[in-house]
C-alpha cells in the first residue's frame, strides 16, 4: 500500500467506473456524497447543498460535541442564523476520526493521522461550553453541567455519544468506563495488563497494533498461536469493527508467511455475521475462505490468566403446554474458557448514566426517539440523533451522515412552527458499514429499515452499480483515501 498515492488510486477509480458508463462525480451521488466533490490530491469541498435560510429564532442547546453534534451546529447554524446555538463539551479532541481507529490497529494509519480538534470545527456564532451536562430538567427546559452551569433552551438535540464499558467484563473492572476520544492511556494500561487489546480508542488502536506485531512474531518463528475476537450482547458503534480487525490480523500474517501457525477465532453474541441474509451469506463464504472459526451466541464475561470466558447462552425446547398449543423454551448457558495469545475484545457499551438514567433516558439507557423525526418521546423540544439514540438501525457515521440533516430540518420546523410537519424531514434507516475484509479490499454493506437487502437504501452506492457483497478495491479506495476527508471537511461543515 505504501507505494500507492491519492492520484493514482483515484485515476484508477475512474478506470473502473469509465468501463461502468460512470463519472467518479455520479459515483459521489450514488454514495450519498453529491455535497463533497474532492480534488485530487487535496482535501478542498465544494459545497453544492442549498440551505434554505429560515427566520427560526431561539436558544438551542446540544449536548455532545463529536461528530453528530458538531455537525448539527454547523448546519443548523447555516440553515438559521437567527438561531442562538451552544454546544456543551468538554472533550478537546471530540472531533477526532473514529472510523479510522482499526486502520491504526492494523498499523496502516498512525494515530496522529486521525486526530482533529473540536475547536477547529465550531462554526462561527456557535458558543462552546467546555463542561459536562449531568442534569436536566425539560420541565424547565434547562439543564446543569459539572461545574454548576444551568443552560436554558428552546429545543435541546441530545448527541453525547456512547461509553465503553469494559468494566461490566470480570478481570476488567479497572478499565471501567471510558469515551472513545481524549487520553484512554490509563484505560489501555489496564487492557495490557490482562493482554488485551482494543481498537475501541485511538490509544487502544496504538496499543492494539503493538500486541499484533508480537502475536505475529511468534506465529513466524514457528509458534501455535490463538488470536480470539469478540462482540459483546449490546448495541456497539461501528457493528463491523469487531470483524474488521480480524480480517487486518489475518492480512498480517499473510504478509509474514505466519498464517497457518494461527488460529482465529470470532465469538460474537449473536446468532450470526449480519443482521441481513445476504450480508451474512457473504462474510460466512469469506470465513470459510479464510480458514475462519467463529462460535455464535458466546458473550466474553471474564478475561483471566490468559483465558476468555464466555457465556454460551442459548433455548431449547421444555415442556408442551396443549392449551397454548406451544413449547415452554428455556434458557440455556455453559461456560466456555479460551486461551489465547491475542485478544480484541470490543466492549460492552451504554449511554452515559447522567443522561441514560436521567428523565430523558430510557429503561434501556438510551434516548427513545422516533425513529423518523428523531423526535424526542415525551418532550416536543428534544431531539437526539447518533450513537445515544434509541434508532434501531447501525450506530454508524454513515447514519449520522444521514441524520442530522434530519434532525436540523425538525429543529428549526420546531421553533418557526411549534410543530413539526407530517411532510417535514424523515429518517429513513440508511446506513453503510464499509466491511474491510483485506488490505486492499471491501464489502461496502448498506441497507435501510424500509427494504433490508443489498443496494436498497436510499441514495445506494450501489445500487443498480455493483453487487454490494463482492468485496472491490474500489470501495477499498473509498475507505482508506476519500471518507475521512469527506467526514472530516464535508460533515463538520455541515454540508456532506
């Protein structure tokens, strides 16, 4: 890879859409991406979304400067500038590109490649608050940071994220708690302790990078080694990553001529790859062809000496009851110990318990919205979009892409209006997972809530292109040269 370079990757690009009948410019449209046209060699955006400029005034209030938050205000701001917006978040480093954080596990990027300060985003007329809300009252519609601060709003859209929780895994108590952004060098600390590894922050990917160049080293010199990857029985952000580091490690010791000295392993939760049949079909088939092993329905609950233990849960049939003309099904668990040389393991995560505990939260945690005005469920005036929310779909940056674009066009219809028109801005479901499944290749997995297969979302890369299962160098190229960029210059802008 070292010796490609953005101009040819992107020559070669329009190689293969010229023999689709395709410019790279309608490739952009069909990715969803017709605001953010790249020049080669260069990260320069030319905005081709009009806003249209509203008279909406009041006091909006969003918690969460990452990249959903960030993103709304930049938008909002350009969609209203009559609108008075304050960001609430304490985090220098919020902003930083956290899809990239398995390409610096796998020591394709470094770390510094993906770091952004928040600051350098806040778009003009947009106040910051570096502190943390803890309470809220949308009674009063206010809430109270940290330090004491109490912020009052006309509408307030929730985007604070989601928080690992390696803690909840016996052995890992240490590690408790921890944001994806900002210093985790103590968190990591803790994860080398056990022989953890962790893509789940930026410092973890270093880390992660490191114990893979020693678990590769001692397959090459000859060693049996067993590499183990997990995914846990929550919600997570970036559903594919569990799967994509495995998928880096395999590449690496390719490279090495160590493979047959290791075996890898995926324990995931559920009961398959993919929550869509095809998708699933492919990556089983890309398993195989791999020389995978993987066990479903094995949640991670303790790391000790060495050793994974999982809860093998499952149902089997009890007794009939004729009146209901059914089974009684009964929960099943064993436990099942792993030793291993490598582990990755990807973290329980939850809402932040200030929010997921407080009155706007849920009996799960997260914030209930609905699904297509991201809406708030009892208060009119609160919004939420990103990982926090309640959306049953992909906690993905593809979703958020999507989103806020949804969540500004409710906003500012709330506070012009009272109310938010039936024909208003809805969310429809989309979501991407760029599936890395080599150095050199992805499956690019996107789907909405309406129609669940292959191709079907909404402005669909591939749609009527390309069968989104195949695994293609040109979605490799989307991945490693063009999203961040996009992301980083189109969506923190507001415009992408």
């Amino acid at each position: 890879m070292d010796n490609r370079n953005l101009k040819k990757d992107l020559e070669h690009i329009d190689s293969i859409l010229k023999e689709k009948g395709i410019s790279r410019r309608d490739a952009m449209k069909m990715l969803g991406l017709s605001t953010a046209g790249l020049a080669v060699g260069s990260t320069s955006l030319d905005a081709t979304t009009t806003l249209n400029a509203s008279d909406a005034k009041g006091e909006v209030l969003i918690v969460g400067g990452g990249l959903s938050g960030m993103s709304t205000a930049a938008r909002l701001k350009s969609s209203a500038s009559g609108i008075n917006i304050t960001v609430v978040e304490p985090e220098a480093a919020s902003v930083s590109y956290q899809p990239g954080q398995t390409l610096v596990g796998a020591g394709l990027w470094d770390k510094k490649d993906i770091f952004y300060k928040r600051d350098d985003f806040v778009p003009d007329g947009v106040k910051v608050i570096k502190e943390k809300v803890m309470k809220f009252d949308p009674q009063k519609n206010t809430a109270t940071t940290d330090k004491g601060t109490e912020l009052k709003y006309d509408a307030m859209i929730v985007t604070a994220g989601v928080k690992l929780n390696y803690g909840a895994i016996v052995g890992l108590e240490a590690a408790g708690e921890a944001y994806s952004s900002g210093d985790n060098k103590a968190l990591v600390g803790e994860l080398n302790a056990k022989g953890v590894s962790s893509v789940y922050t930026a410092d973890g990917a270093e880390a992660t990078w490191k114990n893979m160049q020693a678990f590769i080293a001692k397959a090459k010199a000859g060693q049996k080694v067993s590499g183990v990857f997990t995914h846990p029985n929550t919600p997570i952000k970036c559903g594919g990553a569990p799967k994509k580091i495995m998928y880096l490690t395999n590449e690496r010791l390719k490279e090495q001529g160590a493979r047959e000295n290791a075996d890898l392993h995926f324990y995931p939760n559920g009961g398959g790859m993919f929550g869509i049949k095809d998708y699933h079909t492919a990556i089983v088939k890309q398993f195989e062809r791999e020389k995978f092993n993987w066990s479903y329905k094995h949640n991670l609950v303790e790391i000790a000496n060495g050793e994974a233990i999982f809860d093998n849960h499952g149902l089997v049939k009890g007794k009939f009851d004729p009146d209901l003309d059914e089974y009684e099904m009964i929960q099943t668990h064993k436990r099942v110990v792993k030793k291993f040389d490598f582990i990755h393991v990807t973290p329980p995560m939850k809402a932040p318990d200030e929010i997921g505990n407080s009155v706007i939260g849920s009996a799960k945690g997260w914030v209930p919205v609905n699904k297509e005005t991201l809406q708030h469920a009892k208060f009119e005036n609160v919004f939420s979009l990103g990982d926090i929310a309640a959306i049953p779909m992909g906690k993905t940056g593809g979703s958020v892409r999507k989103q806020y674009k949804v969540a500004v066009s409710n906003v500012v219809s709330y506070l012009e209006k009272g109310s938010i028109p039936k024909t208003n801005a809805k969310y429809d479901g989309y979501t991407v997972c760029p599936l890395i499944t080599s150095i050199g290749t992805v499956m690019l997995a996107e789907f909405n809530w309406a129609s669940k297969k292959p191709g079907s979302g909404q402005n669909a890369a591939t749609a009527g292109f390309l069968d989104p299962t195949q695994e293609r160098y040109i979605w490799w190229l989307l991945k490693f040269y063009l999203l961040k960029p996009m992301t980083v210059y189109g969506m923190l802008s507001g415009r992408a």
